[in-house]
C-alpha cells in the first residue's frame, strides 16, 4: 500500500488551515496560529532533519485581504 507524499496544495485546499501557518519538513506537517510559533517549529526542525529543506506557507483566512 502505497502512501501519499505530503505537499502544499493538499493544505491549501483544505479549510481547516485557513488562517494557521504551515510547515512540511521530511514528510511530516506542522502548523501554528501565529509567525512567532511557526519561527519556532523551524528552529526546531533545522535541528531535527538538518539535511531536509522545510516548506513554509500562511494560508490566508477566506475573504480577507492585505492591502
């Protein structure tokens, strides 16, 4: 059985993020309501997967904007 390899576009589409930051490192996701938490997560995954290049994402909450 084969499994499904985590990417960014599973999160976006998905509403129960909307609104949180994401992080995906060596197959695994991590989220966090605030940049200060996510700033964290990678802190934490620099140490813990040093040779895997982490992916980082805000998935804006519907019907906001930024101007």
């Amino acid at each position: 059985m084969a499994t499904k390899k985590l990417t960014m576009h599973h999160f976006f589409g998905n509403p129960y993020y909307r609104g949180k930051h994401i992080l995906l490192v060596a197959g695994k996701a991590f989220t966090s309501k605030t940049g200060e938490g996510i700033s964290k997560l990678i802190d934490e995954a620099r140490i813990k997967y040093p040779k895997d290049i982490p992916e980082v994402a805000y998935i804006r909450q519907k019907g906001l904007f930024t101007v």
